[in-house]
C-alpha cells in the first residue's frame, strides 16, 4: 500500500527547516515518489532538496511566488518539461497574521487570501489541466480547524475565511474534475509542533493546550500520514472531504 514509484508529487510552502512542507516530502520520498519542493525562500528549498538528496531520494527545488500568475504558470511548465507528468499536489503554503478585526487592514486582509487562497487557485488550475491530460491525480489542500471553527488556535479572522474558503473552492472542485480521475481534499490541522506554535508565549501556548482533549499539540508526521492516504491510489473513492487532525479540539 502506498507505492508512489514513478509518480510526481508537487508540495507547496516546503522550504523552512521545521515546517510540515519538509515532513511531506521526505515520507512522500520515502515511498517512492519524486518530489517537489516549491517555496518562495530558494535557500530553504536548496536545503532540504539536499537533504534528500544525500538520504538517497529523488527531488528537485524552485522558487516560486505562487501569488504571480506568469510564475505559477513557468514553474508548472518547467516540472512538466523536466519530468513529464505532475500526479499529486500539496498545497501546504500559507501564511498568518495574529490581529483583531479592529486592527485590521484591507491590506492585512489581501494579503492572507493572495497566498492562503488565490495563490493556491493559481497553481491548482494549472497543475489541472496537466491532470486531465493524464485521466489521473491526487489533490490536497491544508485547511485549518481555524476555518472550520472561527480561530482560537493562531492567527486572525483573515486567516480563518481564508482557511474556510479553501474547504469550500475543494469541495467544487471536486465536482468538476472527477471525471478525469481527480480528486481533492483538504486536511484541517488544529495545533501542530511547527515554528508557529514555538513561537507562541507559553503562557498563551498553554491557555490553547488546555482546550484540546487530547492535552497536546499535534506532530507533523501526524498530519503528513493522512496527507499520504489521501494522496495515494488506494482513497480513489474519496473526493470533496476534509480530514480533521486536532487532537479533538473541533469535533463535527
């Protein structure tokens, strides 16, 4: 189960040295896949694209600022050209901004939806057309319990309706691309051990541990073993969903 041997996997935002972006690349290597490293910081791509490559793997690195159209549609005719066929994509980058409503900006506002949710319609729509030409492929967005239940975890309203609308752009999707042998789904992680949660004042850390059921944050891997089964042959029956990982902070 789970052979990903001559399949092309794509990830998004995989360029910081403790990001989920680099976890999903490494167990999506692991079993078999080429993997893609896309992030705007070319340096943090080089990085972990070598270690890969030192460990043995297959993997290739661009920068790219998913929030251009020409360079969406460069970097996908350039993985194209290099190997052929694009199978699955991880749309793993995004960013936050912990504000109030009262404090923010139209501008605060653009810019969480021009990366979290327009650059990832850019490069979906491209990565698309690639997929319907080969009657196959496997995408996942990484949603958030925060768009599911209105924050509470990090970040502001901008970042929650950003995380919301990509449940909802999936969930079209879906319906329009399943024809081609394409499915889409997102997985909503609540906290996870990341930069972001290590970053958090621990007084504030605690506060959101003690609304969890589970007692803790959640761990990378454990968002990157539901991002494998969704991304993998064996969920061909499963599109339009969304996995929750929160530790039971959100139950629907």
């Amino acid at each position: 189960m789970f052979d990903f041997t001559n399949q092309v996997v794509l990830i998004t935002g995989a360029g910081s040295p403790n990001g989920m972006g680099r976890v999903f690349a490494r167990d999506f290597a692991k079993l078999g896949a080429k993997v893609i490293l896309v992030d705007i910081n070319q340096a943090g791509v080089d990085a972990n694209v070598k270690e890969l490559r030192d460990a043995g793997y297959k993997a290739d690195g661009y920068e790219a600022n998913l929030t251009d159209e020409a360079a969406v549609k460069k970097l996908v005719a350039d993985v194209v050209a290099a190997d052929g066929h694009i199978d699955v994509l991880i749309n793993n980058a995004g960013i936050s901004q912990k504000v109030t409503v009262a404090d923010m900006t139209l501008d605060d506002m653009k810019r969480i939806f021009n990366v979290n949710m327009f650059g990832l319609f850019l490069l979906t729509r491209e990565v698309c057309e690639v997929m319907k030409k080969q009657k196959y492929g496997r995408i996942v967005h990484l949603s958030s319990v925060s768009g599911k239940r209105g924050g509470g975890v990090f970040g502001g309203a901008h970042y929650s309706a950003s995380k919301a609308a990509v449940l909802g752009f999936s969930k079209n999707l879906a319906r329009e691309v399943s024809e081609y042998g394409i499915t889409t789904n997102c997985v909503a992680p609540g906290l996870i051990n990341t930069h972001i949660w290590k970053s958090m004042p621990a007084e504030q850390a605690q506060k959101v541990i003690d609304t969890i059921p589970m007692g803790r944050a959640g761990e990378p891997e454990e968002v990157s073993a539901a991002v494998v089964f969704l991304a993998s042959k064996e969920a061909s029956y499963i599109t339009g969903e969304e996995i929750d990982i929160n530790g039971g902070s959100h139950m629907d």
